[in-house]
C-alpha cells in the first residue's frame, strides 16, 4: 500500500519521556527503499536512552527515534534498485557504513568512523511507521519466516559476529556468561556454529531454562555455584555478555590456556585485568562491536530452523504504543526477555 504523506513516529525528547508527532513520509534515493515497519524489537540501548538521555559520547540533544531491531515490508523502491521490490518483507541492519574507507574495504564496515547508526544520535531509528534504508542494508525474509523473527536478526547478529571473532571451532568448549536476550542468541549462535559443549550461566532461573532450550547442553546458576570451581581451567571460549565486575573476572579463571575471552556487553569505560593471569595463559582478548557480514547468515539460521528465535519474545504492545513498551523492558528486566512492538 502506498504511503499517505504523513506519517507518525515515537520520540524520546526528555529522559522517560516520549512524544508522538507527525512527520513527512521520506523519499527513497535511487538506490534506497522505503520500509512499512513491521516489527522493532525493544534493546537494552533504547532502555539506556530512555533512562539516562546518552550512553556514553552518544547523547541525546534533539528528539530521537530509538528502535534498531527492525523488519518490515518494502513499500516503495528508487529507480536504481535490483534486488528488492515492493512487497518484500526484509529485516534491516541498522548501521550505514560510508563504502569507501579501509575498514569498509576489508569487510569490518562496523569499525567504519562514519557509520551511520540508525538509533544513535543524532540520527533517527524505526519505532516509526516508514523508513528509508539502501537497498544493501534491507535482507529479503524468506516465505515462512515471520516480520517479527527478521526482527530478531539483528540481535542473533551480534551472536554470530562474537563467535566469529572469538575463532569458535567445531566441539570447542564455549561458556556464555549472561543469559539476556544478546546471551541466548550468543548461545544459539555458538551451537549453530559447531559448538558440542555449551555452557551458560545466569542468576535467573528462567533465563537459564530458555538457556537450554536455545542449545545450551549445561546451565548455571551462579547464585547458588561457584563457577569458577565447577568449570575450571575448561573453556576454548567465554562469552561475557554481561561484562560486570563478578564475569569480567571470572572469565580469566574459567579460560583455558590458549583460550580466547570475547567482550560482548558494554562494561564500564574502565575496567581491571588479571594481567598476570592474561600473560601466563596466553590468551586473547577482543572487543565486540555490533557486527559485520552477519546479517544475512543470521537470516539463514532462522529460516532454515536452525536458530529459533520465537520463543524470546515474551511481551508484545503494538504501535504507537512505544513509550509503554520500554518502559515495561526496563521495569521487568528479569522476566521479559524480548520486548517487540508490532505495527501491524
């Protein structure tokens, strides 16, 4: 259906408070497409904005669209388009990255200086009813795998891209600390990959049974255990999606020498390191940052059944009900895993 020319769209002017206003439908470029959303997943990001107003550098000083777990349908296409036509339901990777510097050359575009983040200020993200995105940056969703799964893409992309970079090979041994919606798609992601030995831990008892059924053959409760006892010096991998002060020094006793730590949530700006221990095991560590060349692959996982995505979605609300729905994520952080606002 062809879009009327307003259109309506969530802002976060002050913190925990929204507005919704009407605004112009946008054009499409010739090489871009304009998106009927769908489905947008709620981040724990949005949660920070709405909350604090910035997230470190990233500060909120003009009324901001939040939202960047998003799939829609495509509406409208510019005249220079060839893969996608109206119609197509497409999950959207919300980082634009500029195409031309070293990094976007050699594949790791999500290091670009000049990435555009759609939900990110200052620009504007997809708790609206239409968006503009390039053509290469919207993944067409195969029949049979629902808009609100491709919402869920990008979440299961950060997964992937941490066990990428982390090197995970066939039977490693992967610990993943945090079972979080970002935790359990790293879970899923690490099985999907070849993983045969996976183990997840939380303090929440919920979390870690969604743990097992997301691919997790060991959970762990660590309120009641003492992790670092019960696994030892075993893991190829740890996956710290938590990265709080307790993980972030339990990963460097439950690594394997040799092994690899990946930081995957956002820890505070600074942070202490065993270095003794760093050194002596010779390990690596590594930084994650959103994700590069996953999109796709993650769509693939999904509709192919090897990841299922659907039972993270534990609480809907539907547009424009907004403000409600991270307010209810960050009122219910240890019940609601995925929050998702539906516009249709």
């Amino acid at each position: 259906m062809e879009p009327e020319g307003m259109m309506k769209a969530a802002y976060l002017v002050e913190p925990e408070q929204f507005a919704l206003r009407e605004t112009p439908v946008p054009e499409p470029g010739p090489r871009d497409v304009l998106v009927a959303m769908g489905a947008c997943g709620v981040c724990g990001s949005d949660i920070h904005f709405m909350e604090n107003g910035r997230i470190g550098d990233f500060i909120v000083e003009e009324p901001l669209v939040l939202g960047h777990e998003a799939a829609g349908e495509v509406v409208r296409v510019g005249p220079e388009v060839k893969t996608l036509r109206p119609g197509d339901r497409v999950a959207i990777e919300p980082g634009i990255p500029c195409g031309h510097c070293e990094y976007c050359h050699g594949g790791r575009y999500n290091l670009c200086e000049d990435v555009v983040f759609l939900s990110a200020p200052p620009y504007d993200g997809f708790f609206q009813e239409y968006v503009v995105v390039p053509e290469d940056f919207a993944y067409r969703l195969p029949e049979g795998m629902s808009t609100e799964a491709g919402a869920t893409v990008e979440p299961l992309a950060v997964g992937l891209h941490a066990v990428n970079l982390a090197g995970l090979g066939s039977g490693d041994h992967v610990v993943v600390l945090g079972a979080g919606p970002i935790g359990l798609l790293a879970t899923a992601a690490a099985r999907a990959r070849g993983a045969t030995d996976i183990t997840t831990v939380d303090v929440v008892e919920r979390r870690l049974e969604f743990a097992l059924g997301m691919g997790a053959t060991r959970v762990l409760n660590a309120a009641e255990a003492d992790v670092a006892a019960e696994l030892g010096n075993s893991a190829h991998i740890v996956l710290d999606c938590a990265t709080v002060d307790e993980t972030l020094n339990e990963a460097f006793d439950i690594v394997r020498p040799g092994g690899c730590i990946a930081w995957v949530g956002m820890a505070a700006e600074l942070v202490t390191v065993p270095f003794q221990r760093f050194q002596a095991k010779e390990l690596r560590l590594t930084g994650v940052f959103r994700y590069a060349n996953c999109f796709r692959p993650a769509v693939e996982l999904i509709a192919s059944g090897q990841v299922d995505t659907a039972p993270l979605v534990t609480d809907r609300f539907e547009f424009p009900q907004v403000e409600e729905a991270i307010k209810f994520a960050a009122a219910n952080r240890r019940s609601a895993l995925k929050t998702m606002v539906n516009f249709t």
